[in-house]
C-alpha cells in the first residue's frame, strides 16, 4: 500500500515537471528533449505502480428463501463432505472428495 502511494506521488512529481519543462521549451528548444523523457518516466512508473494491484474477484451467491443444509455424501465412495470445501468454479459450485479425489458438481434436488 505505500509503495503504491510513493509511486503515484513519484510518477505526480515527474509529470509535473515534464509540464513545466514542456511549456518552457518555447525559450529553449533543448527542453522538449528533456520534457518526452519526463513524460515517458512518469507514465511507466504509473503503468507499473497499476499493473502491481492485483484484482480482486468477489462472488456472491444469494439466497431467496431459508435453507436446509442437508449432508453431501460423495457420490463415488458416499463419504460425508464438508459443505465448507465447496469452490464455485465457471459459476458452478464443485466440491472435491478428500477421500477419493472424486469432483462433482453440487446441485439442488427438487423440493418435491
């Protein structure tokens, strides 16, 4: 987190002056040299300090009404599993047997 505020205030500082530098090359031509490499700095360490974050995936599932939470047996060797090692994957909740390695997909049987 704070070399992530050191970079945007390093990259801020550097175009600042490339700013600077670029309105003063009317008086001196040199400086537009000066002005691209600034420019080039400042936006390769905001790329970099931005690349850096890493993103964060967050789902969700919503229930509309009470549940009961039923025993999952392996549908394999009919070992119980524990609902906590459910992984949702593609948008489809699996879970994998500790026992037998088996995966399936976890589906809800009908109501009636």
């Amino acid at each position: 987190m704070i070399k992530t505020i050191i970079g945007y205030g390093v990259s801020a500082i550097i175009l600042f002056f490339a700013i600077l530098f670029a309105l003063a090359s009317a008086y001196a031509p040199i400086r537009i040299v000066v002005s691209i490499i600034l420019f080039s700095a400042g936006f390769f360490i905001l790329y970099f300090v931005w690349k850096r974050q890493p993103t964060k995936i967050i789902q969700k599932i919503e229930i509309p009404a009470q549940i009961k939470v039923h025993e999952i047996k392996c549908p394999n060797c009919s070992a119980s599993l524990d609902i906590r090692q459910i992984k949702v994957t593609n948008g489809i909740p699996t879970i994998k047997c500790p026992y037998c390695g088996y995966v399936f997909e976890v589906t809800e049987e009908p109501k009636w």
